[in-house]
C-alpha cells in the first residue's frame, strides 16, 4: 500500500510510524534523542567534524563533552555521507588523527566486503565460516546485562534513547554478553542491531564476531579496568563499586578454531560481489531507494533527477526484525526530508509486489536481501555502488590481509 509523506521534522515522523508502521516495531515509535534522520542533518554533521584529537579521544565514554568519536556512523550506515566523502573530508587533519580516523573507515570497507563475498548466493555464511564458541562463564549470569551495574545501566540506557554507542562501550556489552555471562553473540548481535540507527549486519555482526575472538583467536576482556578508566564516575556511583562482579579481569580463555571457507582465501567472481563498475542507459519510471543508499548523492538519484524516487517499508522483514520504533523513525524522517527536494513515495509490503510493473532505476546493494529482490523486479538500470575500495579476488582471512591487497587510495 502508498503511505502519505510526512513533513520534515522529527515529531511528524514519529506521528508517521505511529499511525502507519508501529505494529512493526518492538517498542512505542519515539525519536533519537540525539540524532535526526535526512540529508540535511547529515550534511550539518559532516561541516561539523572536526577529528583533531580523535586519535586520542575516540575511546573516551565520560563526560559526553570530552568524547572524540566523530558520530557519523548513523549517516554513513544509510549513505547519507559515504565513506569516500568521508575519507576526503579529514584530508587536512592532524596526521596521526587522519591515520586513525582513516583505519575506522577502511574496517567499515572492510566489513562491507566481507558480507558481500558471504551473502552474495543468499544468507551469508560468514556467522558460521568465522564463528567464536564463547567460553563458559565462571559463575551462571542470570542476565548477560545486569541493570545494577552502573557501567551496564547507563550503557543500555544510552543505547534505548540515543540508538548509538561509542565504540567503547559497544565492546563492554559485547564483552559481558559472550566472555563474562557465556550468552550467544549472535542473540547480543541482535539486540545490538534491533536498536543501533547504525545497525547493519556486515559491521554489527563482524564487531561481535571479534569480541568473542573471531578470526585472532583471543576473545576481548572487559573488566573495572576500563570503566575506571573512561568512564571513573559510572563506578564511582555504583552501587556494586565495592562488590563489583567485574573487578578483576576473566579467564583467558581461548576460542575454538573454524574451518577457513575457500571465501576467506579468494574470491572466485568479484566482478558478482562488487556489481557493476558503470551505469548503463535506460528508460526509467523511478528510481528505487534501498535501506543501503539513501543519500543524495546516490547514483541512481543522481543521475535520474526528474522521477519520483520510491521506497517500501519491507514488512515481511520488519514483521521478522521488529526493530525499535528510533530505526523507522529516523528512515522517516529521511525520507520527508528528501521529499522537501523531489518527489517521493513510501510504500508499505513485500516490495516485489508494491514495486511490480515499473521501469526502476537503483543503485546496487551489496547485500543478500538487494539480491534477492533485485532478481524478481529486475531493475531497468542498475548503477555501481560508492565503493571505497571496489572489492578485488585477494584473501580475507584477516583486516591486515585484506587491506594488504587494497590500493593505498581509495578508488576514484
């Protein structure tokens, strides 16, 4: 069914989903507390960043004002600012900060590839291919985030209003969840991804697979240590701060070796893993709008200006997801903002049926569902996806391999 557009803002798009989309999320729909939906909010964040410090600063938890991480990964899970604008925009910060901040946004090229060798024939095999067996816990955990730790408390709290985290204290979660309470990552990497505005199963996934010791063998340790060291005040209001359950640091424990798939050593076709290099000409009647491209500078809009641009609430998969009302949100309010430029429609059901009949333009998505979809409504023109680095045959055993086989700049 055609849903009517909202207008921009944060609190239409939340009477939006509310009225049309709330029996598809795991909460009452409510906005980010701290972060907006659209092109607009991302092109403010992106003249805003400044990485001076981020070298040193990005680990940081509390005080929020002496954080360093750069908070685009909203923007740039919806390629509302790619990674190559990205890359360009800290051209002239500080060198070591460029370095760092750089080695963060090849890890997201990473992680890109990586899915799309997996996921390319259907569901990507990597979660089994590069699977950890956590270790068992040394006393039974009733919850894997028990609320009566502060570092716990104010952590998910933060997750549930903001749906963001820095990297930090994603790895505390992850950490507690797997090495401490023994729980399945792949439950965590779920409640991680029902709630993250930047949740995407290629980074989200690939970060808990190397807490619990994915691909180097040794899971990551969370302990007091760290708290006291990038948040002192969460222990120092603790009511468990002298009888704290993490005060000394876990086992070292050792995860048990998978057997490396032949997609780790290289890939046999990367032609099919990357799509199409160029944009072919074509009729079109619209431009169809995934969750993985949803900025302005998407090719497919790009090059297509003068259609409407046409996006569908996948409900069958949402109905699965059922992701926290924030997520739809803030693509609702991407959406009304887009339409402030342009033509848009907002579709709701199986997207192969909604977008039957029409001549699509869409800009390839290196994900299973893209694939899946792609081959029942057979777009009209696909165009490349923004690659950073286009994805090459070379091994993907590691990050140090991969990027051993990567140019030294991005591609243009």
């Amino acid at each position: 069914m055609q849903l009517p557009v909202p207008a921009p803002g944060p609190d239409a798009a939340v009477a939006f989903v509310r009225e049309h989309l709330a029996d598809l999320a795991c909460d009452t729909p409510a906005a980010s507390r701290s972060f907006r939906g659209g092109q607009t909010a991302a092109d403010a964040a992106l003249a805003a960043l400044d990485v001076t410090g981020y070298a040193g600063r990005r680990n940081q938890v509390l005080p929020e004002s002496r954080r360093g991480a750069s908070r685009m990964s909203p923007y740039i899970r919806y390629q509302l600012v790619g990674l190559p604008a990205l890359w360009d925009h800290v051209a002239d910060a500080p060198a070591n900060d460029r370095r760092k901040y750089r080695d963060e946004l090849t890890w997201q090229e990473f992680t890109r590839h990586l899915y799309a060798r997996f996921g390319r024939d259907g569901e990507p095999a990597l979660r089994e291919e590069l699977r950890a067996h956590p270790p068992s816990p040394p006393e039974p955990w009733d919850e894997p985030w028990p609320r009566d730790m502060a570092c716990m408390d104010a952590t998910l709290e933060e997750l549930h209003t903001d749906g963001w985290l820095v990297n930090q204290t994603r790895m505390w979660l992850a950490s507690q969840w797997t090495v401490r309470a023994g729980a399945r990552w792949r439950d965590g990497e779920e409640a991680f991804f029902t709630h993250l505005l930047d949740g995407s199963r290629a980074a989200n996934r690939l970060n808990w697979q190397w807490t619990t010791g994915a691909g180097n063998g040794k899971a990551y340790a969370f302990s007091r240590w760290q708290v006291q060291k990038r948040a002192p005040s969460l222990c120092r209001g603790c009511a468990l701060r002298d009888a704290c359950p993490v005060a000394s640091w876990p086992a070292d424990e050792r995860t048990t070796r998978a057997p490396i798939s032949d997609l780790l050593r290289g890939d046999p076709d990367p032609a099919v893993t990357a799509g199409p290099e160029s944009s072919p000409s074509g009729e079109v009647d619209a431009v169809w709008l995934t969750a993985e491209s949803l900025g302005d500078a998407d090719p497919a809009l790009a090059a297509h200006p003068d259609v409407p641009a046409v996006f569908c609430f996948d409900e069958p998969l949402l109905r699965r997801l059922t992701l926290s009302g924030k997520r739809l949100v803030f693509l609702a309010e991407t959406l009304a903002d887009l339409a402030t430029r342009r033509p848009v429609e907002i579709h709701r059901g199986r997207v192969a049926d909604e977008l039957a009949g029409r001549r699509l333009a869409v800009t390839f998505a290196p994900v299973p569902g893209f694939r899946r979809r792609a081959a029942e409504l057979e777009p009209a023109v696909v165009h490349p996806y923004p690659w950073l680095f286009r994805p090459r045959a070379g091994r993907m055993q590691s990050f140090t391999a991969w990027r051993k086989g990567m140019p030294a700049q991005p591609d243009r």
